[in-house]
C-alpha cells in the first residue's frame, strides 16, 4: 500500500514531502476551495514547484471542474501543456446524473494523458474505468458507507437495490475494494485509489481489504505515526540514558 496526501495546502505538501510520508499528492476543487482564492493554475504550479524541488518524481492528481465532456478535454489539454510535469493524472468522473464519462477517460488516455478517474463507488465503475484506459480509478471509501443511510437517496437506493443494480455488499467499502481487485485482473497497470478516508483505522483496512494506495488527509496521517506506547518507551530510554550518564 503507498500512502498519498489528500490536500491542496502549500504548507502541508511541503511538511508532508520533507517528512518522506507519502509518494504523492491528490487534489480537487472542494479541498482547493479551502485555500486564499486565486489562480487554479497559479496553485497547481506551486504544487508542482514543491514537488520538482523533492526530486522524486511523485504522483499528482488534478480535477477538472466542467460537467461537460468538451470542457473536460480543453481542461485536461491545458493542465499538462501548462503544469509541464511528467507523472500528472489528470482527474475525471466517472459518471454524473447518468452521464458516463468513460469517452473522455478513453480519449485522454489514447492522446498519452494519465487519467485518474474518480468518484467511483462500485466494483464494476472501478473495473469499467480501468478499461476504459484509466491508470488510476478513485474509490471514494466512506462515501460508499454513506451510500447505505442518505436519508435524501433512500428512494433511489431501494430502487437500485430492487432492480438488483446493487446489493447491500455494495455499501461496504472493504468488500467493493476486494471484489474490485478480482475484477481488475485484466488491468494490471491499474491502481486503486482509496479516498474519502477519515480514521486512522479507515488507512489500514483499506490497503488490508487491497486498495493499492490510500489518499488521506495531513491530519490522518499525521495520526497513524503516533501511539501512547511509542511515547512510553522513548521517554523510558531517554531517562535510563540520562541516569547513566549522571
């Protein structure tokens, strides 16, 4: 399992690749939303800058922000000629109110353009996305869980439930993520993003139930490196080599 920051904030990216904690970066318009207003472009390219000067050529992921398949193509066209950075994904939808995105996963994917393509909430959208060309396909782990108590989609879940296009398994994000490993076979240069994360515990069994990288907040991740124990006994050694030393 690789660990990736879920962030659009300068000073956490820049912690957090000091840190050595992560080997790369995702990113959308809600988490940008939460930073001083200014150029999109403009905060991509200082995201870029951070990581041109860590040297290690890690992931970066970029939303688009269009509901139009036209748009998302100019979108996607003018992040890489303008952020100029090799192992840029560029991120899709994989559907929204019934429209399919997959043409344009596809079409990027054919022009050379690494596609993350996000949103995913099933096994068959991970696996149809990875055939579509996608080299990432986005699971967005506790929104899947959500899925089962929305009181506003009870309607359409248990239509979807009844025409039998999901099944209650569908709401657990452990059995989507194994069921879509088994799916994902054919794909082999797929990887799993696991997002929409919120413990410690969430990071862990992800990657056990086989997300091939989790995407998680500074502040979670930051979490899983500390326990009361590891606290406990540094302290000890450091007071034995005190008192030895005196």
């Amino acid at each position: 399992m690789k660990l990736f920051l879920d962030s659009a904030n300068l000073g956490e990216i820049k912690e957090a690749l000091e840190s050595g904690l992560i080997l790369g970066i995702t990113t959308n318009p809600s988490l940008l939303s939460k930073e001083p207003k200014g150029s999109y472009l403009t905060h991509m390219k200082d995201i870029v800058s951070l990581l041109k000067k860590d040297g290690r050529n890690l992931s970066l992921s970029v939303e688009v922000f269009s509901e139009k398949p036209e748009e998302m193509f100019k979108q996607a066209r003018e992040f890489k000629k303008a952020l100029k950075y090799k192992n840029l994904a560029i991120k899709i939808p994989v559907n929204y109110k019934g429209q399919s995105y997959l043409g344009v996963v596809r079409q990027l994917s054919d022009e050379g353009v690494m596609v993350n393509c996000t949103a995913c909430m099933t096994p068959l959208q991970l696996s149809m996305a990875a055939a579509a060309g996608a080299r990432f396909v986005s699971l967005f782990y506790n929104r899947v869980r959500d899925g089962a108590k929305d009181t506003e989609y009870e309607a359409v879940r248990k239509e979807m439930l009844e025409k039998k296009d999901i099944e209650q398994a569908d709401f657990e994000p452990n059995n989507v993520l194994r069921e879509a490993r088994a799916l994902l076979a054919p794909y082999p240069k797929a990887e799993i993003i696991a997002g929409s994360i919120r413990s410690v515990l969430d990071i862990k069994e992800a990657g056990l139930a086989g997300a091939h990288i989790v995407t998680a907040s500074f502040k979670t991740l930051k979490a899983a490196l500390t326990h009361f124990k590891t606290d406990h006994a540094v302290g000890n050694f450091l007071n034995d080599f005190k008192q030895w030393c005196a």
